[in-house]
C-alpha cells in the first residue's frame, strides 16, 4: 500500500500567451490560469478508495480519481518529508540540494518562484516545510503549520490559533500523557474537532479561495498535516470506521533478519523512549510495534485511515468553493503526498528505507473539462517532473538546473516518449533506482545492497544481488545510476546555477555538445546534424 500527499493545480488552458520574457500577456476571451497544489503528509499510495482500497472513505478523493488521470507508479525523489519536498519544489535531487532530512534547504530556488515572476499571485496554506520555517521560497503570503505546534513561540499560525483559543498543543496532550507507546501512535484527537491542524487547513484554504480577488492568476499550495503520526483524528471519523474490515499488514519471509541491519535498527530507533522522556514540551513522537497483535494493528490502521477520511472532507469543501467561483472547468487538480508509510508492513512503520509503500505515492491529475477521465497510467512517474511539467503548462521556460523534465504530453496526449526509463530516490546513504521491473537499493559507503524482481517478487523478499544470474543486469543498472549521477550533478543543479535562467557558461568550443542534453533529449537526427556541424567549425578555429 502506498501513500499520497495531495496536489490540486487549476489550470485554464490558452488563458495567456508567454512571450520570450516570460511575461503574461492577458487573453481577451480565456480566463486567466489558476494553480493549485494541494498535498498531504505521508499518505500511502493505496490510501485511497477509488486507487483500489475497498476500505477506505474518500468519496472526494475518488472524485478526482473519477474524473482525472490516476498515475498508478509514482515515486517520490526524497524519502523522508523534508528532503521530499525540497526536491518536489526545487526540482533537484536531494544530492544537489543538500537536503536529506531536517537541513536548510531555502538557498535553493523554487520553481514557485519562476511562476511568481511570471506575474503569478502566489500562496501557500498549511504545511509546505521549508527549512528554515520562515523562509518564503517564492510565495507572496503564507499561512505556517507543523506536525507538532510550539506555542513558546509566534511564527506557527497554527499554534497562534491555538493560543488564542486558550488551547494546549493537542500533540502534547497525546503524547505525554503516559500511556503513549501502548497506544502505537493512534488516539482520537483530544479537542473539539475545529482545532484539529487538518480541518484548521481545511478550513483556511476553502476562505482563502472563497475571498481571493487580485486581477492576477494565483498559485495556491495546500498543506495538509495527516496523515503523518500522530494519528489521531477526531472522533467522528473514527466512528466511520468502527467494525469496519481493514487488511493485516505484510510480514516478509524470513522477516527482518533476512534485511539488511539498518531495518532492524531503524525499528530500534523507533523504539527509543528518549525523545520521548526528554523532548520538547509541544510533544514528540515514538511507536513500538513489538508484540502488536492483530487487533492492535487494525486498531493503528483504522485511526490512519480516519485520519485520511477527515481530510477528504476538507477536500470536499476545497472543491466546492472552486466550484461556487466557477473555477473547475478552468482548474487542473493534482493530487499527491511527500511519500508513504509502511505502517506495519515488513515489520515497519514510517519512511526512510526504500520499500514500495514508503516511496510510491499516489498521483492523479484532473484536467479541465474532466478531459481523459477515469483513465490509468500503469508506467513509471517521478515527483521530480513536477515542477517542469507545470512550467511547461504554463508556456514557461524550464530552467536547466532542474534535474526533471516535463510530462505536460503525456498527462494531456498520453505521449509515451515521456515515460523515465528509471526513477530515483535518495535518502541519507541510500539511493534507489527503479526500472519497470527492477529494483536496486544501493548503500553508499556499506557492503550491503538490495536487488528484486518486482514482476515476480512486488514485496522485496527475495534479495537477488548475490545470484550470478542477475549480476550482469545489476551492473546495467548501477552505471546508469553513475551516468544520472553525475549529469545530475555536475551538469544540472550546481550552486553556481541556482538563478532563474538556471544556465551555464557557454559549453567548451572543443566540446559543443552538452552532455545533459545528449543524457535526457531526444537525440534527432536534425540535433546530431547540428552537433556535427558545430564540432566542424570549432575544429576549423
């Protein structure tokens, strides 16, 4: 099972015309181009009804899944929260942002920011995490929440909300109150349902909507807390789910001994009572999942799944006022999370390594007009083509320091030529490459590596990187996981190209042709004529 973070991008098509500069220029009978992206935290990719999950609630999420089109393998390029949206919203790998886990990351440029200066309004509501928390990252206003709000200080909306209600912070409440780690991250929420962070969100985003009246097109991010731990939605949602059937999770063959020692040891880490005992006074978190029986795991199961369900009813809202403005049938909606959640399969909770229910995430895109409706999209898709498939929309120029490329054609035309060959993900000291039918998880530094066949093995129980059979094709793998590498990071998203344009120095005379070209265009016959004929007048100088 996977998890999403949720994106809704509004869209009128033709509505401007880009110039050269990269300035809008207002159409006489089109409405302008509105932007949404609206995301949660750490929602599996199969956390939701209509993707497959007949126990799910989320008839707004199926909505968008009914009316869009659904991208069944899509990969987040960050596995943990933050390096995944640094790399969602810089366009760049985590190894050209430096962002891995809790780092800055506000030095690199936005692609927001393109689309700001193109003469965009744009805002963020919610959780976006940048680090630092008060960096703007090319939003024009934004309304700031985190995972655990501190009410010591003034820069959390979300806590100066609670503040003002005379509230304590509800994570707080939840987790020092003793009884923590036998409740495995799963408690009803402890105040009234309208301070829940979710319907808070919720609740903003649908006004900011309802009163936007700028002579502008806006882009608009919608920041969703859950269904990332705590999971503690209110009670009614979890009402919705009372006797309700959920599956068991996943143990592997042979369990975590036949893993490499860092699962085990991240379990440990999870374990820890130390930040617990000793943390911050607005709560931290910690789950055991040893000794879980298999009521206590459909019980942590059904509290995640409430807690999707809660904000599918925001999302319902959010929808409903695009609706009441008549911005629908001018409205591209993507729908997406920053990564998953193992919740107890392979004896895991959380992210951070690389199995399929930590690195996929749902993502459907509905089309104005509700154009390719209910279709599936089977092929790989990497949150890393996000930012230059909506520049691309948008007329925009795609800057070169971003590491993806556009996928406008094939989520319009369904244009095959766009699918990646491989996508990555990178997390600390692990990187992933994955094929349609293969998965390599490769350890820097480490005499550990892990190698499936995802055709006849979808769970990663049966390591192969010792079976002579698959070493020829694991070597394949590994140097095109090098050729990306280094493209990716010598010739795309250095410090030195981290400027709107994005673009290097003239490529040397003696070399004229640009390997991150040759690495991710089409090589025509038309491109290699002219490469031919600029090595000929450099070789005649």
């Amino acid at each position: 099972m996977r998890t999403v973070s949720v994106l809704i991008i509004l869209f009128s098509f033709g509505a401007f015309s880009f110039g050269d500069s990269g300035k809008n220029a207002k159409s006489a009978d089109k409405k302008p181009l509105n932007i949404v992206v609206i995301t949660t935290d750490q929602q599996r990719a199969d956390a939701v009804g209509a993707l497959g999950n007949p126990h799910m609630i989320t008839p707004n999420m199926d909505r968008l899944v009914n009316e869009g089109v659904s991208f069944t393998s899509a990969y987040v390029a960050g596995n943990t929260c933050i390096s995944s949206r640094a790399a969602f919203y810089t366009g760049q790998f985590p190894h050209n942002t430096g962002c891995y886990g809790f780092q800055d990351w506000s030095h690199n440029r936005s692609w927001v920011e393109e689309i700001r200066d193109s003469g965009y309004y744009t805002a963020a509501m919610g959780k976006v995490h940048h680090y630092p928390a008060t960096a703007m990252m090319g939003y024009d206003e934004r309304l700031y929440t985190e995972n655990f709000p501190d009410l010591k200080k003034s820069y959390d909306d979300y806590a100066n909300y609670l503040k003002a209600e005379g509230q304590e912070s509800p994570t707080k409440l939840l987790t020092q109150a003793g009884d923590w780690l036998d409740k495995h991250a799963s408690n009803a929420f402890p105040l009234e349902e309208k301070y829940h962070v979710d319907q808070f969100v919720g609740r903003m985003a649908t006004r900011w909507i309802q009163d936007y009246d700028y002579d502008k097109p806006f882009f608009l991010h919608i920041g969703f807390q859950g269904p990332h731990d705590p999971y503690d939605p209110p009670q009614r949602f979890i009402d919705m789910y009372e006797g309700r059937d959920v599956p068991l999770p996943h143990f592997d063959v042979g369990g975590l001994e036949s893993r490499p020692p860092h699962y085990a040891r991240f379990m440990e880490a999870c374990r820890s009572t130390y930040r617990f005992n000793e943390g911050p006074d607005y709560g931290v978190w910690a789950v055991d999942l040893t000794d879980m029986d298999d009521e206590a795991f459909k019980r942590m199961r059904r509290h995640y799944y409430a807690k999707i369900t809660g904000i599918d009813y925001q999302v319902g809202k959010i929808l409903d006022m695009l609706e009441e403005r008549g911005l629908m049938e001018n409205t591209l909606i993507i729908f997406t999370s920053d990564h998953g959640d193992n919740l107890g399969d392979h004896e895991l909770i959380y992210k951070w390594l690389m199995t399929e229910q930590s690195v996929t995430v749902p993502f459907v895109v509905r089309l104005p007009g509700g154009e390719r409706a209910g279709e599936r999209d089977d092929d790989l898709f990497t949150q890393i083509d996000v930012g230059p498939t909506i520049l691309a929309a948008l007329g925009l120029e795609v800057p070169q320091r971003l590491d993806g490329r556009s996928n406008w054609n094939r989520i319009t035309k369904d244009d095959r030529s766009e699918v990646p060959e491989i996508v990555y993900c990178e997390d600390n000291y692990l990187v992933m490459a994955r094929s349609k039918d293969r998965k390599l998880i490769y350890y820097a530094g480490q005499e550990h590596e892990e190698y499936f066949n995802m055709e006849t093995d979808p769970w990663e129980e049966y390591n192969l990187v010792n079976d002579p059979a698959y070493k020829t094709e694991i070597l394949e793998l590994k140097a095109k996981m090098l050729e990306w590498f280094t493209v990716s990071r010598y010739l795309g998203s250095l410090s030195q190209v981290n400027k709107p344009n994005g673009k290097r120095g003239k490529w040397p005379a003696n070399h004229p042709e640009d390997p991150y070209v040759l690495s991710t265009g089409p090589k025509t016959p038309e491109f290699r004529a002219e490469s031919e004929r600029a090595a000929a007048e450099a070789r005649e100088k």
